[in-house]
C-alpha cells in the first residue's frame, strides 16, 4: 500500500513540475506567425545579483531562461498564451523570493495581449547586508523601446507596442500617434 502511496505521490509531483514551461528569449529579429491566443511578454531585469531562474503564474506556469543582455541589462522577449499573469519566484543561488500573489497582486501583476509586445516594467532588484534585498517594477518604457527598435525592429514594426505592467503610461500611445502622424505627413509631400 504504501509503494502505491509513493507512486501516486510521484506522479503527482511530476505533473505539478511538468506543468511549468521553461521559455527563452528570442534571439533573432525575425517576424513570427503566433497563433491568436499569443502576444509578447517583454520585461527587463535590473539586478546587482546572480539569480538561476524567475518563475511566472498565468494561464500557463512560466519560468523564463536564457536572457538577452544588453548594456548591463537583462532582457526577456518571450511568446506566451495571453492572458493576466503574476510574477511568483524570484531564485538566486543562495535561495529564494516569493511574491505575495494575493496581497500583492497590484505590484506584481501584469497582462499580456494577443498579437502585441506586452511591455511589463523592469524589475529591479538590489542586495543589502545580512541578505535584504529590494524588488521594484518600474516603468522604463523610453529604454525599452530604444532596446526593441536596436535589437529587434522587424518584430517592431509588425507589431504594437503596449504598457500592461502595474498602473497606467501612455508613453506607447503617444509614439504610435507620432509614428502616424509622420507617416501621413511623409505621404502628403
């Protein structure tokens, strides 16, 4: 009884563990047919430490691997099943940060469209003495969108742009009605 005790126990740990997808970053400015539930999770990690992975909870469990650095920068471009998600895990190799998914859900919550980049923040994460460390989701969206239109302007240019990290910023809205406006005038000359 208990051999089968431990097997179904097993089975069950092997499921919970099967169900989080490692994602990585895309490398390559290459445009990519997603299929109608999947837009682009871009976030930016600023950190003065080593960390082996962060874990996100959604509609699908991710935990994101294999950045893009980029001027002392962490970067994550990654396609995922859209929907309203939660950073859960933050792992170092001396341990680990659980984001407080229920009380915190305003801070560390954030969304992702179909069929757009879904800028989230970047996190920002400092180490003090005796082990403290703060995390902070900031907006950077002026810095982010120098990183996309660098590293990856065709992927850019086929797709909008949208802030979905905590609060409000319009900065994308503005630089598509700019982007407009610059296109009908170039085409009016």
């Amino acid at each position: 009884m208990k051999k089968i005790q431990a097997i179904f126990m097993l089975l069950a740990i092997h499921l919970v563990v099967g169900c989080v997808s490692k994602v990585s970053s895309i490398k390559k400015d290459q445009t990519r047919v997603l299929s109608e539930d999947t837009g682009y999770l871009f976030m930016t990690i600023d950190t003065d430490i080593n960390y082996s992975t962060i874990q996100i909870s959604g509609p699908s469990e991710i935990k994101l691997s294999n950045p893009d650095y980029h001027n002392n920068k962490t970067y994550y471009l990654v396609p995922v099943r859209a929907g309203n998600y939660q950073l859960k895990k933050f792992s170092t190799f001396a341990g680990r940060f659980e984001f407080d998914e229920d009380r915190d859900a305003e801070l560390w919550g954030f969304s992702v469209r179909p069929g757009v980049i879904s800028y989230i923040g970047e996190l920002k994460v400092r180490t003090y003495r005796y082990r403290y460390s703060s995390f902070e989701l900031i907006n950077n969206s002026s810095l982010a969108l120098e990183y996309l239109e660098e590293k990856y302007p065709n992927i850019l240019n086929n797709r909008a742009i949208e802030f979905h990290g905590p609060g409000k910023d319009f900065f994308f809205d503005l630089v598509s009605k700019e982007k407009q406006l610059s296109n009908l005038t170039s085409e009016n000359k």
